[in-house]
C-alpha cells in the first residue's frame, strides 16, 4: 500500500489567507484523517489517539481568527501524521520479525534482516542519548536493506523518541514535512546526530570525565571493579595516549595491589589489567577463611594395636630408644630410671 501524503498549507499569502484557501484545506486536512483512519484499523491503541478535525469556521471575516484555526488545523495535521508514521513503524516492525523467523540461516549483507532487538525508545535523558544513537546505527547495519535513504533514518529514529522528547519529535516531523524548506539536519543522518547531541547529549560530558581523569579514579574494591570504571572513564574522556593512561591506571591501584607487582610490572595495558586482576584475585583467595580447610580438633590419630597392653612393672623395664625420642620430642621430663 502506497504511503499516505499529507496535504500542504500553500496559500498565496501565509500572513492574510483567503476564505477559499482556507476551507480547502481544511476538507484536505479532513479527507487525510479518513484515510489514516483506515490505516490505523489493525492498531487499536493507536487509532483510540485519533480525534476529529477541527470543526470548520462559520466567518471568515477576523484575521487573527482565520490565523488561528489554520495554526489548530496544522496542529492537529502534524498530531494525524504521528499516529500515521507510528503505524508505519510497527507494520514495518512486524515485517522484519516475520522476514527474520521465517528466512532460516542468518542472512548476508546483501540483503535480508537479522534478527535483532529494536532499540530503547529515547525518553529525552541526557545520560542516554549517545547510547541511543549508536544502538540505531547499529541496527540500520545490520538492517541495511531497509534504511535507502537518510530520510528514512531519520524519521524512523525520531518515532522511537517519547516522553520528554515527544514534543520535540512532533515538531521535527512537522518541519520535515515540507522537503524544500527542512533544515539541513532533517536532511542529512550525520546532521541530524549531531543536533540531536546538542539538544539531548550533556555537552560538557567529555571535560566533566577528563577532570575526574586527572584527579585520579582510585581502586577501592576489587582490581577487577576498578578496571571496569577505569575503562568507561576512558571512554568517555577520548584519551588515547597509551603511556598516559597506563601510568594512570597504576597510580589508582591499591597499595597491596602495588606491591604484588613489584619486579612483575609490564608495559602493555591489557597485560597490566590482567596481571592485576589475577594478582588481587588471588590475595583474596588466601586472606579468605572460608577458602581452608579448618584445622583438626586432634594432632594425632590413635590405633587401637593388636598387641596386650604391658602390665606396669613390665611398662617400666622398657627403656627403647624409641620411646626416649617420643618423650624428648614432646617435651617430657625424664625419670631417673629413663
């Protein structure tokens, strides 16, 4: 089924538009809200958001007031249109769960589409928006067959924005509405990633990360806890100066930690990371109580021994080498007759 087109507002003068003008466009506006009622048919969550079109003005006669219910009529257009491309998206959604079930063996790059979870729906946190982008590059990868142009990028990132940043996404659906006048970053994917960053991304992330970097980050559990939030700081700091950062990551290790390297230290990163990891793994190991044996109640084990027990007059006749070397390990005062 061929896309719907929304109707344009093309009046010979936007500031004074004529009767004529405006009540074309008004039935224009109402016959796109039929069609995408149909449209909306198989999505009842959807379809209940659609409410009808404004009702058209009994006088034309006020301008402020022609200006107005042309602003309402534009308003309501750009909400139709939402509903409309929200449909869209889950058809398509549910095209691509079919293809992938349904293919077998996992498809090349030349065409088909993987099997792969959609990306998070961007709720206008600053903390998540460089996440967000990458998770949509990622899947237009690994979808490229169904991403051709920017455009369709681009609208289709912007449908999975919400909550905070569903205002935002109406507003850019509406200005890229009209081809001719869309600014540059409704136009171009590269664009529209980096005014998407400066509207959402918290632009002072990578100095607030090189401050913490220069501070110090110090280990303060595990070696293997402390390498995950060095790492991620790294990140986020774009250093890539190997020498600097491995000096860096050594500096922030425990003292313990420090000293089991000593005459161990390499030079690679990775190497050190592991030797660390391994180092400290291990000292816990040993101070861990839990990881011996306990010790046993009783030194020695005794036998019961087939031979009679020597009476006490023959008990002190015996005078064997064996029996003074028991007596002198143990730490027993000899007799006079020993």
């Amino acid at each position: 089924m061929a896309p719907f087109v929304a109707p344009r507002w093309t009046p010979k003068d936007k500031a004074s538009p004529l009767k004529d003008e405006i009540s074309a466009f008004h039935a224009q506006v109402t016959r796109f809200r039929d069609h995408v009622e149909g449209a909306l048919q198989d999505f009842p969550d959807l379809a209940d958001k659609l409410e009808e079109t404004p009702a058209l003005l009994d006088s034309f006669n006020d301008k402020p007031q022609n200006l107005a219910h042309v602003t309402n009529l534009l308003s309501f257009l750009a909400d139709v249109r939402v509903l409309y491309e929200d449909a869209q998206r889950k058809r398509s959604e549910a095209t691509l769960s079919t293809r992938s079930t349904s293919s077998g063996p996992a498809p090349t790059e030349r065409g088909g589409a993987l099997k792969v979870a959609l990306p998070s729906h961007f709720d206008g946190s600053s903390s998540k928006a460089r996440v967000f982008l990458a998770k949509c590059n990622n899947f237009m990868a690994l979808n490229k067959s169904h991403f051709g142009s920017d455009k369709i990028r681009i609208q289709w990132a912007l449908q999975l924005c919400t909550d905070k940043a569903a205002n935002w996404k109406r507003v850019q659906l509406e200005l890229a509405y009209d081809l001719d006048t869309a600014p540059d970053h409704l136009v171009s994917w590269k664009l529209f990633q980096r005014n998407f960053l400066n509207k959402w991304a918290d632009l002072n992330a990578k100095q607030k990360a090189r401050n913490r970097f220069h501070a110090g980050l110090k280990q303060t559990r595990s070696v293997r806890r402390y390498v995950e939030a060095f790492e991620e700081l790294i990140l986020e700091t774009e250093f890539h100066d190997e020498e600097m950062i491995t000096s860096a990551f050594y500096m922030g290790l425990k003292y313990e930690v420090k000293r089991d390297l000593v005459g161990w230290k390499p030079e690679l990163l990775e190497d050190l990371k592991a030797l660390a990891i391994t180092l400290d793994e291990e000292r816990m190991a040993a101070q861990d109580p839990d990881r011996h044996d306990p010790k046993p109640k009783s030194a020695t084990r005794t036998f019961k021994s087939s031979t009679p027990t020597p009476r006490p007059d023959s008990a002190s006749r015996q005078s064997t080498p064996e029996i003074k070397a028991e007596s002198a390990r143990i730490g027993t005062r000899l007799s006079e007759s020993d």
